[in-house]
C-alpha cells in the first residue's frame, strides 16, 4: 500500500532532518573548538598573528611577549561560537525527547524500525508490538511491513528459536495479534499468501508430571502442544509414552490451538526403577482450507524427571472437612443432553469451585458413580489440584466409554438417579506436587438438563472417525470457565 508508506514518510523525513542538524550543529562546535590549529605555524596566541617569520617571543602585531615557545603552538578556539551550535543541538534533542514523552517512542519511530527492535526485547507484550498492531487496525501499516513482521516471527532470533517456550512467549505472542487479521483477508477458504510461512512452524510441546510416585501407580503425563499455524487450523497429536506396555493415543482438536487444558497421558504401572517419563509426540496439522488432508508437522521426544519410593500415604495427606466437602458438591454440575451431535450425553464438573484457600495444597480425586436406583451405569475418575492458584495444566478425567453407551440409551427421567463421589488418593497425587488430598465421600441427587438442539462441538476428541461417542469430561468440564461448563 503507497498510502501506508507515504503516511510514513513525515516519520522518516523528521529523523533525517533531526539527523541532520544534529550532526551540522555538532560538527559547527567541533570546528570551532577543535579544528583551527597550529599544525606546526608559529602565531600569538592573543591575536592570532602568523609570526613564522618574526624573531623571538614578542608579536609584531601587538606586542605580547609568550612565556614561552609551546604557547605559539595552541590551537585557536572559537568559544563563543561553539558554544551557540551545542546549545542548538542540545534544543533540538530536548524537543524530540519531549515529543517522545508526549506520543512514545514508538510513535516517532517508522514501523520498519520498530520492526527491526522486535528481537530486542524479551516479551511479545512490548511497546514496539502495541505500536504496530494500532498502526495495522488504523490501516497505516503496509502490507510489506505486516509480512516483515510475520517473517521477524517465524525466524526468531539466536536466544528464541521457533518450537521452544522461548519462541512461544515473544513471537508466538506477536503472531497471535496479527494472525486473526491474516485470517481475515482469506477469500473462501482459501488461506492468504502471508499466512503460508506459518504452516511449518513447529508446535511448542511440554509435558507435566509429578516428581514423586509410589511404586506400581499409574503416572499421569499432561501434554501441551501449542501452535501457531494458520487460523482454525486443527491438531492431531499422536502421542505415545516410551515405557513397556505403554498404548500410543490419538487425540484430535478442533479450531486454533488446543485448549489450555492439556491431554492427559496415563501410563502402565511404574517400575521401582524408572528416573523419568519419556512421551514421544508427533504432530500435524490439517488447515481450514477446503479439501485438505493432516500433514505431519514435528516429532519430538520430550522427558520429565521422576523419582520413585515410599508409600503413597507419606506422600500426600489426607484433609477432611465440611467446607471441603461443600466446595467438591458445589463443583458436580450434572448430566447435560442434547437432540444430536458428537457427544450428545455429557457429565459436567466446575473444580473452580474449589477455588478456594481452604484448598491451597490441597488436591482432589475422586471416582464418580452415577446410579440409577441404587445401581451404578457409569464411573468417572477426576482429578485436579484445589486452591487459589487453581490452572487447567492440573486438571484430568477417565470416562468409562460402556457406561456412557448404556447411559445414553436410558430414560434419565424413569427411577431415581444420583452421584456418588468417593475419593481415591491414587488419583489425587495424579494432579501434581499436592503435600495433601481431600478425603470424603458424598451421594448427591443428579441433575440433569435436556438442552434443545444439538450439543455443541466438541474441542478434541479421540475417535479416529472424528465424530466422538466417547466424552472425555476434561474438556468440558468447565475448568476454562468460572461459573460454569464451556459447552463445547
Ligand atoms: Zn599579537
């Protein structure tokens, strides 16, 4: 865009002519201080006579006697004069600060500068970026600037390389300003030319575990792979622990990035020797793009420290409590189901509930039995860590696919339908670094809510015919929002 250039050039145009007399005022004090000098002449240092050809110390012209033959060699300085071009200099840097003060340094500097500081800084949030992202929604950033940008962040830099957390925090904090805005000049389906480079962007993965395990415990891996391809692109991660016995799983997720809640790897009964949990996860990717197919993006092997010994009960604490215990009934949100869609039948959890002091250091896991009559159709395992640091990465659930078969083919409206939620400090220590676990058990009535029309999309799901007849309660669980389930 000519327009966008030519709304720069006042900026470019203004540092030139600063530039300028800067250096001419700087270079007029440095001649008039430092340049008039003897260069081997011969001359009275008060009226700066030529006494090359003059006798003795005394000035023809006017008639000072130097003291000696070094003070006819002194270079003639020009006080007055250099004084009057640093005190212009020094005005002319006074105004473009207190311009700077006024509008910001990064309103005075052309938005191919402020591109070039980009790798200066060490947060994606910086000044520079808030700059660029107002001039692009007032439409003064041209579309070679907006590509400079773009291509600034899929090459990081030396301490910031595309695929690690250093890389996610600065560029991948950049290019979530200016994806959408990419997304958004799509004709149909078809992806804008500037959104291509991001295609081959390696996903940031980390995984999670808790550092100490009782021997023979089932582990739980939380992975997270974050990624900044293309607007609405989906992600398949195919992830499989690197321990005897291990099964790989595939997990699917649907639009722009995997939700904050990470997948939940378990793995076979620990060895009393293991020192660490190893996860290999492929990647791909599949755009929004009509007709087109997952392409593999990344492998990585990734690796967490682990120790093993003690019994689970020197681990972690039993609490008890009733406030507790209110907090875990008021988080058992209910059956909710729908006319149709994937997932039509889902059981919904809200642990922000439990965001609260009296469970800082406090995790909780439970096994939940729905019960008809007195019989149990399903059982879920939950776990996640209480308090008021409460964060999603913490968060994880195993769903009995038979029970969720059977569930959804009875009439939830026929007998008597209840929640019984035991907790099983087994499943607890799964949800990270907790000195303590609740301990408590309750059945409550269960409630349920038939929603018109079809159930909304799920985020991921697991089935490899993309539409899921297994919920896997994580997601929906309502962890991303506090009063209540996401929904999809
Ligand atoms: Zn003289």
């Amino acid at each position: 865009m000519v327009s966008a250039l030519l709304q720069e050039a006042p900026l470019w145009l203004g540092w030139l002519v600063t530039l300028a007399l800067v250096s001419l005022t700087t270079f007029i004090a440095w001649r008039a201080w430092f340049a008039d000098r003897a260069d081997g002449r011969r001359r009275c240092p008060r009226c700066w006579y030529d006494m090359a050809y003059s006798e003795g110390m005394t000035c023809s012209e006017c008639g000072y006697t130097a003291p000696n033959e070094s003070a006819l060699a002194r270079t003639r300085r020009h006080w007055g004069r250099g004084f009057i071009a640093i005190l212009a200099a020094a005005a002319i840097i006074v105004f473009v600060y207190e311009r700077s003060v006024q509008v910001g340094w990064t309103g005075l500097l052309p938005s191919r500068a402020l591109i070039w500081t980009l790798p200066l800084f060490s947060s994606g949030n910086n000044d520079a970026v808030v700059q660029l992202a107002t001039r692009l929604n007032q439409g003064k950033l041209s579309d070679r600037n907006l590509q400079r940008i773009i291509e600034s962040c899929t090459d990081g830099d030396r301490g910031a390389r595309p695929g690690s957390t250093a890389w996610a925090s600065k560029y991948g904090t950049i290019l979530d300003r200016f994806r959408p805005v990419l997304a958004s000049r799509r004709s149909g389906s078809e992806l804008y030319d500037m959104e291509r480079p991001l295609l081959n962007l390696p996903p940031v993965i980390t995984i999670t575990a808790r550092e100490q395990w009782p021997a023979g415990a089932s582990a739980r891996i939380a992975v997270q792979a974050l990624n900044w391809w293309p607007f609405g692109s989906d992600t398949q991660l195919r992830i499989a622990p690197l321990m005897d016995g291990a099964e790989p799983v595939t997990a699917y997720f649907r639009g722009l990035n995997p939700p904050a809640t990470p997948f939940s790897v378990l793995t076979p009964p620990l060895e009393a020797d293991r020192t660490s949990l190893e996860v290999e996860v492929a990647t791909y990717r599949r755009t929004s793009q009509t007709g087109d197919e997952w392409q593999p993006v990344s492998v990585s092997r990734l690796s967490v420290p682990i120790s093993i010994g003690g019994e689970l009960t020197s681990m972690i604490t039993p609490v008890s409590g009733r406030d507790l215990d209110d907090a875990i009934r008021a988080s058992i949100i209910g059956l909710r189901k729908w006319n149709g869609g994937a997932i039509p039948l889902r059981f919904y959890v809200n642990p922000r509930q439990t965001a609260i002091s009296a469970f800082d250091g406090v995790a909780i896991g439970y096994i939940s039995e729905i019960l008809h009559d007195g019989q149990v159709v399903l059982t879920d395992q939950c776990w996640w860590m209480g308090g008021t640091g409460i964060s999603d990465i913490q968060f994880g659930s195993w769903s009995d696919e038979g029970g969720l078969k059977k569930l959804a083919e009875m009439d939830l409206r026929a007998g008597r339908w209840e929640v019984r939620i035991r907790s099983d400090p087994t499943l607890a220590i799964r949800a990270g670094e907790a000195p303590r676990c609740w301990e408590g058990q309750f059945t409550i009535p269960l409630s349920f809510v038939q929603v018109p029309g079809v159930a909304p999309e799920p985020h991921w799901w697991m089935d490899e015919e993309e539409s899921p007849e297994t919920p896997r309660p994580d997601d929906d669980a309502g962890a991303d929002s506090p009063d209540g389930p996401s929904g999809g």
